[in-house]
C-alpha cells in the first residue's frame, strides 16, 4: 500500500499564510502589505469598468456555451495577445516566427515554457540550468525545480543603492556556460520593483548574444508598471528584435484584475530563418502535447473577458484608461509615503521608494523590523521587507510611514 504514513508536513506558503494571517487580524488598523493585487483606494478588489463591460457582453449572447477550448486555448486571445506583447508590427508575426498557447495565468505560462525546455533544451552544448535573478519571484524555484531543471542565481538587487547590481548581474551572466536560460522579468520586477533602463537593457541583450543565452521572459505585468503597455514590452520586442530565440510568459491576473480566473499565454518566438516558420510549427505540435496531459485544454472565463477586450478598439481604449488609473495611483502612492517619510525625518535614504516602479517596493526594513510592524502595528508584509504598494491608501498611508518611522529608529 502506500505508505501516506511517510509524508512529511510541508510548510504553509509564506504568503498564503500571510494572508490568512491578516484576515484573522481584528484591529481597525491593520494594512495588507502583503500579497500582490490591486486595491483601489478603499482598500477594496477593483473590478476594472472594462472588465464589467465584457462581462456583460458576454452575458447576453444568446449564443455562448460552454463547451472545451481547443488545446492551444482561445485562438482570439492568443493572436492578440502575441500582438499586444510583441507589437503589432513585429516582424516576428508577419514572418509566423511565433506561436501562442493559453495557459493557466502566468503561472501555468513557466510552467509550461519549463516543462518544454526540460524535454528539448538538450542539444549538444546547451547548459540546462535556468538562472534566476536574486532575489526573484519564490514560485520561480519551485516550478523549475518540479519539471527537473537545475536553478541558479544571478546577483540583482543592491542592497547599498536599493537598486540594480548591474555590474554584478553582467559579469554573472559573462560566468554563466553559454547557452544557458536565462529568467528576466520583463518590467516591474517582483520582489524588487527594480528594472535594468533601456541602455542597460541594451548591454544585457549584447552580452547574452555573445553567450547565446536562451531569454526566459516573465511578463506579469504589462502596463501595470508605466501605464504604458508598450513601454512595459520594450525589453522583450528589443530581444526579438535582435534576433534571439525565446519565450514569454505572459499573465493577464494583474493587468485585466482577472486574478482568479488564471488567463494568461506563452509564446515561443524563434529565430529568424529560412525554416523559421517550420520549426515555429514543430514547436507549437510540442506545446500542444504537453498542454493536453497537462490540462486538456485552457479555462474559457477570463480568456473571453481578456479577447473581448483586445479585439474591440474602444473596450481597448477604455482598458488604456484603466491601467492608467491602476498605475497612476501606485505612483502616488509612493510619492506620498516618500515624502512622509522625509517629513518625519525618518532615518535613511527613501528615493528608492519612487526609484522602484509597479506593484511591489523593496523597502530595506529587516526581518527584525518587519515582525515589529507586524505585531506592535498590524502591519502585514513579506520578512523579506517587501511592500505591495497596492495595499496603501490615503487614509492608511500616513499610519504606514509612522509605523516605520517608529521601528527604524
Ligand atoms: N511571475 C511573476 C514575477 C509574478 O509576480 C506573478 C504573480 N505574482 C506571476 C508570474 C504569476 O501570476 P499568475 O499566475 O497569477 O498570473
């Protein structure tokens, strides 16, 4: 028989315990700093007007039904999201150089992308190890772990400066054997909220041309970090543009608010070639092999909400209008918990606060810190010092900047 005897306890996720933690938290005071989702500015889930508006689309066709997604999951959505990451003019499309597959968010988008680099990335001279940035996003290690690819680190995050250790990635990813995959977070880097500029990016395309490294793309926040869903893509169409070979993984949790109904893609874009188009097309019957054992077939909800969207110009529009609002009020937000910060005199430098960009600051507290705002003022964030801007207010952010002005002193 089994011996289920044997199962050892495993830990509860740091964050999900986080969460749990909060709700049970009776104080009128209390702050979820903790996970990454939007809050509008009661500390509420926002529902994008956008999202209301395709919802209600949808609900009264008399036509729809419910029956399974094709494999690759909703063609709709995934040729305009291929699209709205890559750029509509993106030779890589009018060269059928990419294909995309619907996966269960991002999530399932790495997932997927490493079950697939775990059966072929194999061929002689290849280095199978995935580096991740230091720190990343925690379900990083796990999810390549699983599929039984080895992971390493790249250093990424100054802790003197608060920002990018460029030199320390560069001669990293110069270490690392050529042709290794390499994780990059497209914007909004999470935990940090630290992104490598343009020209940097620039450098780190050229190095990793010169080392063949493969570009993992993890692309969880498209237009949540700027408002600007171009700019948020320019560090990917700047790697197709060069020519490389890659994947993204794209998540529609955070800039559509479609958290829970797990929309997202991935998309392979090869290599320009003359057999280009043939192996884009191998790789794609690959995908969807691995797809059918997997899940079948992608959920439908949010996938529909999410093409509604994308293939209607003024619901296009409008979505603009919404991402803009998100963004625009996490900007201010970091402004306002700077600049309190600086009347307070709290000690320390806070730029970093509004150097960083998107849903997450790194904000130097220590663990020691952390546990204090925690239990003295029902503050709930990562130990590891990270905030989600998402969870500050107008009305909780002046209770925020005192409570760290407290435990940093
Ligand atoms: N990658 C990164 C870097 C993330 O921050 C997230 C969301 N926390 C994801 C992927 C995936 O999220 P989801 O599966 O909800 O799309």
């Amino acid at each position: 028989s089994f011996p289920a005897e044997a199962v050892p306890q495993a830990p509860e996720d740091a964050l999900f315990g986080l969460m749990r933690a909060y709700r049970a938290d009776e104080s009128k005071d209390k702050v979820d700093l903790g996970i990454g989702a939007y809050r509008d500015d009661n500390a509420k889930p926002w529902v994008l007007p956008v999202v209301k508006k395709a919802d209600e689309i949808l609900r009264n066709d008399p036509d729809l039904n419910h029956e399974y997604l094709p494999i690759a999951g909703l063609n709709s959505l995934t040729s305009k999201a291929s699209e709205l990451i890559l750029g509509a003019s993106s030779p890589a499309l009018a060269e059928k150089r990419t294909t995309s597959v619907q996966t269960i968010s991002g999530t399932g988008a790495v997932h997927l992308a490493g079950l697939f680099l775990a059966r072929f990335y194999k061929v002689d001279g290849a280095n199978r190890t995935v580096y991740l940035s230091n720190p990343t996003w925690a379900n990083h290690n796990q999810i390549f772990t699983n599929v039984g690819l080895p992971i390493a680190t790249y250093p990424y995050f100054d802790k003197a400066t608060r920002g990018l250790d460029f030199a320390g990635m560069k001669a990293a990813l110069a270490a690392a054997p050529d042709r290794s995959i390499i994780l990059l977070h497209a914007c909004a880097h999470n935990p940090t909220g630290v992104d490598p500029t343009p020209d940097q990016w620039r450098e780190i395309a050229d190095l990793m041309r010169a080392k063949r490294h493969f570009p993992f793309f993890d692309c969880a926040y498209q237009g949540f970090a700027s408002g600007d869903l171009d700019r948020d893509a320019s560090a990917i169409r700047l790697f197709v543009d060069r020519g490389f070979e890659l994947v993204v993984a794209q998540s529609f949790a955070k800039n559509f608010g479609l958290y829970g109904e797990r929309a997202g893609c991935l998309h392979f874009v090869s290599s320009p070639s003359a057999g280009a188009a043939e192996v884009t097309a191998r790789v794609a019957s690959q995908l969807a092999i691995l797809q059918r054992s997997e899940i079948s077939n992608p959920p439908l909800y949010g996938a529909r909400i999410a093409s509604a969207v994308l293939n209607d110009e003024a619901l296009f529009a409008e979505w603009r209008d919404n991402l803009r609002t998100m963004s625009g009020r996490i900007i201010d937000m970091r402004r306002a918990l700077r600049s309190r910060l600086e009347a307070l005199g709290t000690p320390g430098q806070w730029n970093h606060i509004t150097d960083q960009i998107g849903m997450f600051s790194f904000t130097g507290l220590s663990e020691a810190q952390v546990a204090r705002l925690r239990e003295e003022f029902h503050v709930y964030m990562t130990k590891n010092g990270r905030i989600s801007m998402a969870g500050l207010n107008t009305r909780n952010v002046e209770y925020f900047a005192k409570a760290v002005d407290k435990v940093v002193r």
